[in-house]
C-alpha cells in the first residue's frame, strides 16, 4: 500500500509511537495527542491529508474557539498538530508543515490556588487513624505536601524510589526524566507508619509504594479521591486536588524566602518562567500584608 493511501489512524498511530519511542513522551500527553489528532480528523471529514493546508487549520481553530475552548486547551491541540505535520514532513509523508507558520494563542496565566498553613493542618488532620488505609492516606498528603512532586510521579514511587534514610525520593517526571527530591521528617515518618501498618499479605513482594486493597498500584483519580474524601472531612471550602499540594508547597517555600531556582529543581520546571508564576502569588500576598497592616497604605 502506497504512503498516500494510508488511512489517517495509521498516521496517527505511527507518530504516537514515535513520540513514546523517540521523544520519550508521558502517557498523559500521548492520549491527549491522540484525542487531539481524533477530533481534527474528524473535523476534516473526508478530506485527504494532502489537502490540508494553512486555511484548514486556522479553520478548526475557529471551530474549537466558537465551542468555547480554553486558550490552553487551543494551544495544546495546536501543539499537536504542529508536532504531527512536523512529523509527517521529516518522514516525507507531506511536502510542508501547514501549522508552521500559525501563531499560538497567548495562555491566560491564572495564578495557582493553594492552601494556607492552617489549612494544610487541617487536611493533614483529617487523614489521620488507625487503619492502614488511613495511614496510608496521610502518608500520601504529607509525601505531597513535603516535596511537591506531581500525582504521577507519586503514583509512580516503588519501593526501590524511596530512601528513607537519607530522606530522599527518586521521581520520574515529565519525558521520564528522573529527578531526586528531598522529603521532610514528618513524611518521611508517616511513610513508616503506612509501611509497618501493612497487612503481611500487602508486603510480599510489593513493588508500588502506595497500594490498594488488591495489592495493585494507586492509580491518579485514587489520589484525587483520597484527597477530596479528606478536604471535606477537614471542611476545606476551596477546590483542591494533588496538584493543588504542588502549589502550597512552592508558595510555602517562596514565602520563607527560598530562592526561584532551588524551587525550580524541586518542582522538576524545565523553563524558570514556568516556576516564576508563584513569585506573582508571594508578591500578591506581601501587598495584602503591606495593606492590612500600614497605616498610609
């Protein structure tokens, strides 16, 4: 079968496997792209793609800013679709990248929520008992709060990825780069707690750090359910996820004077712009200080 024959979900499988195998690319991004790559053919039709060009493209980006999209839902599909005719060029499968040339939508740059020390007391709080479970849940909160790591990469944890000694984790984070964090005491002790308080059948052999009662590896929306099973126990009004732990921890930091690039490794940002968008909420913080407190504010 010739190049030009191929149907479009062989495209888009040969450059998912191009991006698992050569760009190292997570999962998360993996489905995502190939969502993406779904609904633009399909918004195609029955169009070749060698009739795609700059018009069409600019015409589903209308179609997805008229449905309302978020401009950071905008901007990844035409990430995708960058990447994907890139793809398709160096493979010689198209003569030129018809995206190339479109300008990404500027993101709306919100500033991250994130709980307060008492809040965070509270939480912490509400995980507590005397099941394993429970210690397992607050072992989860504390490993969070005290290093900053995303879900999937406390999803990830195997035993091998956690020096409680030394009070270190070893992460995988985004395109599996590997990163080592510290923990504070007070997680490295609740995992302890969690470890011993295993029942024997849970132990043999466990791999994942963080299990479920089939002996299988948390997964992400398990976290999320822990931790929204927790902030209404500890009647937290706010909308809170683990990713909402990762913004707490940076602005504890900042706030107790940790410099921008040390909280950059933390985080495991690529781009210092990226870790730049707490120093706005610290900044926010100071100036509600400076107002409530100053008597010429």
């Amino acid at each position: 079968m010739s190049e030009s024959h191929l149907s479009a979900e062989s495209f888009i499988v040969r450059f998912l496997n191009f991006l698992e195998a050569e760009k190292n690319a997570s999962p998360h991004t993996i489905k995502n792209y190939k969502a993406d790559l779904v609904e633009f053919f399909h918004f195609l039709g029955k169009s070749p793609l060698t009739d795609v060009n700059y018009l069409s493209i600019r015409r589903f980006l209308a179609y997805l800013r008229e449905r309302e999209f978020l401009k950071s839902t905008v901007s990844r599909k035409l990430a995708c679709l960058k990447s994907f005719f890139k793809y398709l060029t160096r493979e010689h499968l198209v003569s030129s990248n018809p995206a190339s040339s479109i300008a990404t939508p500027k993101r709306e740059r919100r500033l991250p929520s994130f709980l307060e020390t008492g809040e965070v007391e509270r939480l912490l709080e509400a995980a507590k008992g005397d099941s394993w479970e429970r210690k397992r849940d607050l072992a989860i909160l504390e490993t969070l709060y005290s290093s900053g790591i995303r879900v999937s990469e406390l999803v990830g944890l195997n035993s091998d990825d956690v020096d409680l000694l030394s009070n270190l984790l070893k992460v995988r984070g985004k395109g599996k780069k590997e990163r080592i964090v510290p923990i504070g005491s007070c997680a490295v002790q609740a995992v302890k707690n969690y470890l011993d308080a295993l029942p024997v059948h849970l132990q043999n052999g466990s791999v994942p750090v963080f299990l479920n009662r089939s002996k299988n590896r948390l997964t992400d929306r398990s976290i999320r359910r822990i931790i929204l099973r927790c902030a209404r126990r500890a009647e937290i009004k706010k909308e809170i996820s683990p990713h909402t732990l990762r913004h707490t921890f940076a602005t504890h930091l900042l706030d107790r004077g940790a410099d921008l690039r040390s909280v950059q490794e933390l985080l495991g940002h690529s781009h210092l712009s990226t870790t730049q968008i707490y120093t706005h909420v610290t900044a926010r913080r100071l100036r509600e200080a400076y107002d409530q407190a100053h008597p010429r504010a």
